[in-house]
C-alpha cells in the first residue's frame, strides 16, 4: 500500500522540518525573520535526513561579512562518516545576501539584541535555515507566555470533551 500524500513517513508537505529550537520562542521576543542556506558536507546532509541534528544553545555569529552558524550539533552517522573526520559541531557557513547580512549585523549591534536559528528543514533537496532577529524577553513575559500555552491546552481538552458527548 503507497502513502498517501502528507501521511507516514512520505515527502509530503509536512514532513519538512528537520530540527526545532523550541527554547528560543521561549526566550525571545522574535522581531524579524530570515531563511538561510546552510552550506554543509556530505556526511551531514545524510545524518540530517536520518533527524540527527539539534538547535539548542545554537546562536548566529556575522563576521568579516558572513553569517555563520555556532553551536549547532549533527551526530555523524556511524556507516557514513567511516572515511573522514567529522567534527559534530563544527562553525558552519549560513548562505544569505549582503543586504541582509548588514541588516542582521546592525541590529545584533543594538544592546539587547541576537540572532538566533529557529528551525532547520528541507526546500525542495536544499536544507535552509529559518533565523529571527530577537530580543530576550522578562520574566513576567515568559510566565504571560506559559499561561497563554496552558489556557490553549486547556480549551482543547475541554473542546474534545464538548465533542464526544
């Protein structure tokens, strides 16, 4: 039986995202978002198709003009990195215009703000990277953001439960 499209484990428009950084809609207020080319070596691009990359504590750097991506970790493959050394957190190349890497620059020079990587996925065979220039928020604003969360969840209990009866 083929699968359907959008369903299992099929290239459906779902199943794009290959790492989340829940921590940083958590910690930050996101002001401005940026998709980004990840240049990247072989062994990594098939241990991101088996789901082996992470985001977390991962941050952007610009740089003499480049945007570089810091802190990201993707676990090497044991059958496909036999032949080289992989360095699993090694400083990677983020592919972004000029314009933008100035824009980024300028406003991580303002006190206050960073630029952080939100989510790794595929577009089309290319892996982007989806950044956000942000500034931390407060404590009161991470608690106004959890409430928020656990109202959602509480109104979709109370909703299923409205349905079965």
């Amino acid at each position: 039986m083929a699968n359907k499209k959008g369903k299992g484990k099929g290239k459906g428009p779902g199943n794009n995202v290959i790492a989340l950084n829940k921590k940083a809609r958590f910690e930050y207020h996101i002001d401005e978002t940026f998709e980004a080319g990840v240049a990247l070596a072989g062994w990594e691009v098939k241990s991101m198709r088996a789901g082996k990359a992470q985001l977390t504590d991962t941050y952007i750097l610009v740089k003499n003009g480049e945007a570089w991506l810091l802190g990201s970790h993707i676990t090497p493959l044991n059958t496909a990195s036999t032949h080289e050394v992989a360095d699993p957190t090694r400083t990677r190349k983020l592919l972004l215009h000029r314009k933008e890497i100035a824009k980024i620059f300028s406003r991580t020079q303002d006190k206050g703000h960073t630029c952080v990587p939100l989510k790794l996925y595929w577009k089309g065979n290319l892996i982007k990277c989806e950044l956000a220039l942000v500034t931390g928020k407060k404590q009161h604003d991470k608690r106004a953001t959890e409430k928020s969360r656990d109202w959602q969840r509480q109104k979709g209990r109370i909703m299923r439960e409205q349905n079965k009866a």
